[in-house]
C-alpha cells in the first residue's frame, strides 16, 4: 500500500512577490504608509525607454534566488500605463529568465471602469498571467475575467 495521495493537482510552486521590491525605489527607508513606495515605482518603470533595463535587473535577482514563478506587482507592469511595447519586453523577459507570472498583484483601481481596463490588458496579452487565464487542465480559471463588464457589475454591488 502506498503512503502517497493521488492527486490531480499540480505540485506546488513557490512564487516570489514583486511587492518585495516595491520599496527599492526610494531606498527601502522607513515609511508610514505604503503609498510613496507605490508611486516611486510606477514613476520608475513606466518609461519606455529604461523599462527593459529597470525589468531586467529585478528578474534578474528573482532568477538568481531560484524562482521560476513570479507574483507581478503592477507597479512593474501597470495596466494604466503600459503599453504594447512595456508587455513585449516584460514577456522577453520573463521568457529569457525562465520566469512565469503566476498572478498580478497591486490596486486593479477604485471604479468598475478601472478593473475592466486592467482585465483588458490581461486578455489582450494572453499568457502574462498563466496562473490567472487558465487552471492546470487547460480549462478558465475564471470565466468572470473574460467578461470584465460583469465582474465589475459583481464587485460594484458587493462593495
């Protein structure tokens, strides 16, 4: 008799949390609230033009320490900023790391408008968050994702 429980899940995999570098940008310093490091982020990673170079030092560290799964934090990949070509570099990236984004983390914003555009840039670019599209038999995850209009109408009422 084997001592081994059968499972159709995949084994589990440690994922490391974007948010831990949230604070890098303004020196890791002592701070009451979280705000300042947030913004500090996004302000240094939504230029295009040092966006590879800021994305790549970080996953860089990520890949060193033995992760192959990552939690994005949206301060790295912002659905309010980001553009096709930040999503190009941030998908090279990963790949050239061997990092896959098992879920994006941060505010997804404070209207039903501002979730439906962050769930856009989610289906727009299929395959920046695998744990998030698809569970492990290839089925959705979530069919609510794919109808972004009705998962704000759901949040709206249960706020």
């Amino acid at each position: 008799m084997s001592n081994h429980l059968h499972t159709d899940l995949p084994p589990l995999t440690l994922s490391f949390m974007g948010a831990n570098f949230v604070a890098r940008e303004l020196g890791y310093g002592a701070a009451d609230e979280w705000g300042p490091f947030d913004v500090a982020t996004n302000a240094a990673f939504e230029p295009i033009d040092t966006y590879a170079a800021r994305l790549d030092e970080i996953l860089a560290i990520v890949a060193s320490a033995g992760f192959e799964a990552m939690d994005m934090w949206l301060a790295h990949l912002n659905w309010r900023w980001a553009t096709p070509e930040h999503v190009a570099i941030a998908r090279d990236l990963l790949d050239r790391h061997g990092i896959r984004v098992v879920s994006l983390a941060g505010s997804f914003g404070e209207t039903p408008s501002d979730l439906e555009a962050a769930c856009r840039l989610l289906l727009a670019h299929p395959g920046l968050g695998n744990g998030l599209e698809r569970s492990h038999d290839g089925e959705l995850a979530t069919g609510e994702l794919r109808q972004p209009d009705r998962l704000s109408d759901r949040l709206a009422r249960s706020v």
